[in-house]
C-alpha cells in the first residue's frame, strides 16, 4: 500500500502545470502517509525520495526513462514501452509509460510472455485507467513474487501501468 501511494505522489508531481503545489504537498503529507510518521523527503528534480523505517523508496519522472536498476529481468516489458515514470521500493518495483497497440492486444501479448517465463496468471477484474474508460489488468505469480499490469487507452495510445512485489 506504501508503494501505491509513492506512486500516486510521483504522478502527481509528473503534471507540469501543479507541479510547485504538488512537490508541495508531497513533501509535507507523505511522512504522515509513510512510514508511520517517519519519513525523510527529499525532491530534486524529477525525483522524489522517501527514506523511511522500511527503507528508500525513490521514484523517477520525465520521458524516455530506463528500467530501475535490478529490476527483475524475467518480467516482461514491451519493447516499444515509453517509460515516464520509474520507481523502487524494499516492496518491488513500479514503472509507467505507454505504447501502441490496444490494451485488449497488449494484454495478450502480455499474457503470452509471461506465461512463457513461468508466471502463472492469476483472476484480476475491474476497470482501470487514470481517464474514464474500459481498460486491463493482468496478475501473474511465481513462487512468493507478483506481477501486475494496467492498461487503459489513452487517445490514440495505451497507458501501461507495471507494478511487481517480492512477495513475503
């Protein structure tokens, strides 16, 4: 739930028009929110770090990111991804960007690769997407560690939202 809500502050911070008021209240809500209270934020950049009893949690926007450093080489990630936001916790790890492609179609390509890899699919519904309209999610497993993907149509492109979790 902590990583969910860095995340939600990252995204917040990506808008450029809000984003002095939304660096703003990152900076003085987040050590309520995480960490029970007992957090060092820090914001430079596009970065925000949050250094908490469960350890650091940074998140990384702009355009055209990488991977976060050791994230797990058997999740798949589209090669045509365009990554706007990057982020790591002790919990996993979150990216965002967006692709071509429908999300009913990358879905399957999703679904076949990771199957591929040895994830195991797990039952996931619901609608998502950061504007009105249908989107995916698509759960996998293996042994303690889970993979989530969010994808929602946005105008012309899909908006992938990839969240893994080390599980224990």
């Amino acid at each position: 739930m902590r990583f969910l809500a860095i995340g939600c502050a990252a995204l917040a911070i990506c808008c450029a028009e809000e984003r002095q008021q939304a660096e703003g209240q990152v900076v003085e809500q987040a050590p309520a929110r995480i960490g029970g209270g007992q957090a060092n934020v820090e914001v430079r950049g596009d970065t925000v770090t949050l250094r908490t009893r469960d350890g650091t949690h940074a998140v990384v926007s702009g355009n055209a990111l990488e991977l976060p450093a050791g994230f797990p080489p058997d999740v798949y990630v589209p090669a045509d991804l365009r990554i706007t936001l990057a982020g790591r916790s002790p919990q996993g790890f979150q990216v965002l960007g967006d692709l071509s492609g429908t999300p009913a179609q990358l879905a399957a390509r999703i679904t076949e690769e990771m199957r591929s890899r040895g994830f195991v699919e797990q039952p996931s519904e619901g609608q998502v997407g950061p504007t009105p309209g249908p989107g995916l999610l698509r759960s996998f497993q293996q042994g303690d560690r889970s993979v989530l993907y969010s994808l929602a149509r946005e105008g012309t492109r899909t908006a992938l939202q990839l969240m893994t979790t080390a599980g224990g």
